[in-house]
C-alpha cells in the first residue's frame, strides 16, 4: 500500500488507488487482448473464471480514464 501511495504521490493522482485497482487494470487489460482465463487466472492467483469475471468492469464503465492507461506510456 506504501509503494502505491508513493507512486501517486509521484504521479499527483489525487484518487485513491490501491494495489487491488492494479489487478483490476491488469485484468482488463488482459482481456482486452484477449488473453484467456487460464492465463489471466494464473497471474493473479484466482481459482475460478468467475473472479475473474468479478474484475471485469469495461462494459459498466466505458468511458473509465485508466482503459487508456497504456497510451500514456
């Protein structure tokens, strides 16, 4: 939680973001390029697809800032 702190500290992003926002960025990135569950499911440690699907929140917030995350670098 420091580290993540110390970054948008750095970053001056006034939001509060935790080390559970990068898996879920992480996860929605990896299905965005279509990568499969098994994969995805082994990088995060998750069991069941259904976790997975937990994550998955690009169809209920299209518009959301971090979809464009990569771009910046």
């Amino acid at each position: 939680m420091q580290i993540t702190q110390k970054l948008c500290d750095r970053l001056q992003i006034n939001k509060k973001i935790t080390p559970h926002s990068f898996r879920k960025t992480f996860i929605e990135l990896s299905l965005n390029k279509n990568e499969n569950y098994n994969n995805i499911m082994n990088a995060t440690g998750h069991k069941t697809s259904q976790m997975i699907r937990y994550y998955d929140y690009r169809d209920k917030v299209k518009n959301n800032a971090i979809n464009g995350f990569w771009d910046v670098f």
